[in-house]
C-alpha cells in the first residue's frame, strides 16, 4: 500500500544500474513512486554479483526494491521506440552512464527534454558532467581516495582506511534523491523540468563539513586520530575488560559527571582537564585514568554505569546486534517483501517517518523483466487514450 505516501503518482523512469543509481531511485520507491526498471537484455551487473540467496543476487535485492522491471536493448530502433514513449510518461529519468553514453543511446538530456520539456532528469556519476576526470570510471574506492576521506580515517600511525561500506556510492544516491525532490517542488512552481549533475567525488567532498571547515579555517589538512575525537576528550573508544566500548564528552556538565561515574571527582578541578582543549592536549593521561576504572568492568557495565550518570556511552555492536536490538524491533529499518522465487525476504526501507503515511507493504526487486509485458501494454492503453 503506497497510495499514502508523497511521491504516490509520480512515474520515474530508471536507466541506472550497480549501486549509486539503483539506490537513488530505490529510496524514490520507498515514498511511493512507480520505478520503471529499464534493463539491458543481460540484466543490470549487479544481478550477477554475490552473495546469492538462492540464486538471486543479494545485492541486487537490497537496492532495486519496490521497483518493475523491463527489458529493452537501447540499440535496437523499436526498444529505443518504447524507452522514448515512456520518458514521455514519465516525471523523473535518472541514468549513471559515464558521461556522452546516454546521449550516444538517444536517451540523453537534450533528447528526452525535447519530447518533454517539464521532465526532471538526473545524471549520477563518479566525477561529474564536466572536468578533467569526467570520463573516467568510478569505484567507490577510487572516490574516496580523491576525495579526502580515506586521509582522516584510521590510526595515526596506521595507513589510511577505507570506510566500512560504499559509501561514496550511497552519498552520491542521497543527494541524487534530495536534489530529484527539490526539483519536482520548483517545477509545481514553474513547470519546466531541469538536468541534476550529481558527482560521487562532489558528493564525498560536501558529506564532509567538519572536516573541510577545520582545513580552512587553519590551512593545516586533518589528518587521522583513529577512534579518538579531533577536538575533544574523552571521546572515543576505551578498553573493558572484555572489547572496547565508546563514551563522548563535550562540555564541563559532562567531564563532572564522567568524574563522578569512574569514582574520581577530583579530577574535575584538575587543571590539565580544565577545558575541553586543555583535555585534548593531555589525552593520554586522562586515558589512562578512565581505563584504569573501565579494565575492571566488562565494556556492558561501565557502559551501564556511565549511561546511569548521563555520560553519553554505548557498546560498540555488530550488524546483528543492531538489527537485533529492541530499538530496531521498534523502529523496524527492515520490511518483509515477497519476492517471486524467494519468498519471504527482508530489506532495508528509508528511514524517515512520514505522519500519516504507512511503512512497509513494498514490492521485492523484480525478476530480470518481469514486468515488461505489463509496462508495454500499458504504454498500449495510454497511447490509445
């Protein structure tokens, strides 16, 4: 049921495949768009990447729910007919060829918006429309050595990290989303459509507002702290006795606090510890004061006991048992989805709640296809109308 939802009625035509494309248009889904899938006759790649949960690929699963699925081969003139007639349908295009590809296709931005000026069309990329770096391929982790990222994460004397997920990809698939909703607000305005250019690199560099304000504000490049705060302390990741866990102290209320928890408030009015700054400057021997107290206790009890005096702390817990936890069985970031071969499966929705509008009640991925009969048909009846 997504008749509730804000993007109920809005048609979105989708010429994306792998990642950052497939996701945008999957949180479109989400609020209630009809996502038209257009694939090539082998499929999108990501069909054929692992892990495989009874041979459908797991991935794919994950970032093309929600959606109907066609085949058409753009090179084939009555193919390239059908895509044509349904950007005329449609509200929004997003594609993520590299650059000049969709418009050797027919199915570049000058092309559709001549059929349709009011049309919304979103190109997502790895560098962009333009520049230097444009027509070259992008991988999420050739972004995030570009873009800065991979300088600041990591020990300090450990080589630089790569962050945990594709995130550049993921980035880039937000503000592909943010910048398609704008979009449709400024054309109920004025009723022309627009191009969106969205870059994973660009999108890398704005997904990082503390660290490019501490650059230029001093000239001087962050570099990595590890699990340890740039500006503050004690916040960061402290030894239990069993695993590390996390706490994070910004202000005076806070360090008394803290004080008070591990059983030392003098160290309240210590001079070295007087400021946040000061703190920073003698994080050492603060560590060493906070681990003395936390190696005697299990990372779940000083957690308990910092929680217990409104110190900000948590353990630092796997996917499952994030997944797992009774915040999550509250707020439910997985929906069950019915998918043709597999059944019952579970997936990520979007996480904002929309007052009034249901969660849940989505479609799986489809089937390489499964939907193209129905879509020409309706493209019959539409074109009869």
């Amino acid at each position: 049921m997504t008749a509730d939802r804000p993007l109920s009625g809005t048609r979105v035509l989708d010429f994306t495949r792998v990642l950052a494309g497939p996701y945008c248009t999957a949180l479109l889904a989400d609020l209630g768009a009809d996502v038209i899938k257009v694939e090539p006759p082998g499929g999108d790649d990501y069909r054929h990447i692992g892990p495989f949960v009874g041979g459908e690929s797991a991935l794919f699963l994950a970032v093309n729910r929600g959606k109907r699925s066609i085949v058409l081969d753009l090179a084939d003139q009555e193919d390239l007919r059908v895509a044509l007639a349904l950007a005329r349908k449609a509200d929004v295009v997003v594609e993520n060829f590299r650059p000049g590809v969709a418009d050797k296709l027919g199915i570049g931005w000058e092309a559709l918006s001549a059929l349709k000026p009011s049309l919304v069309y979103a190109s997502i990329s790895g560098f962009g429309q333009s520049g230097p770096l444009s027509k070259r391929p992008a991988y999420d982790i050739i972004v995030q050595a570009l873009s800065g990222i991979m300088a600041v994460t990591g020990d300090s004397d450990g080589p630089p990290t790569l962050i945990g997920e594709s995130i550049a990809d993921v980035v880039a698939a937000l503000f592909g989303s943010w910048s398609i909703l704008a979009a449709l607000v400024e054309r109920e305005r004025t009723g022309r459509g627009r191009r969106l250019d969205v870059a994973m690199l660009d999108s890398m560099i704005a997904m990082q507002p503390l660290v490019v304000a501490r650059y230029l504000a001093s000239g001087v490049p962050p570099m990595r702290v590890g699990n340890r705060h740039p500006l503050s302390s004690p916040f960061g990741a402290f030894r239990g006795s069993d695993r590390p866990f996390v706490l994070a102290v910004l202000n005076e209320k806070l360090f008394a606090a803290l004080a008070l928890a591990i059983g030392k408030p003098d160290i309240a009015h210590d001079p070295r510890f007087a400021t946040d700054t000061l703190r920073l400057g003698n994080e050492p021997a603060l560590r060493e004061i906070i681990e003395e107290w936390s190696l005697h206790r299990t990372a779940k009890d000083a957690v308990e006991a910092l929680a217990a005096a409104g110190v900000p702390a948590a353990e630092i817990e796997t996917m499952a048992q994030a997944l797992g936890s009774e915040q999550a069985a509250l707020r439910q970031p997985l929906q069950q989805m019915t998918h043709p071969v597999l059944g019952a499966i579970r997936t990520l929705e979007q996480p904002v709640r929309f007052d009034g509008a249901s969660r849940g009640g989505l479609a799986a991925a489809p089937l390489l296809g499964e939907h193209s009969a129905q879509i020409r048909a309706e493209l019959a009846i539409e074109a009869g109308e």
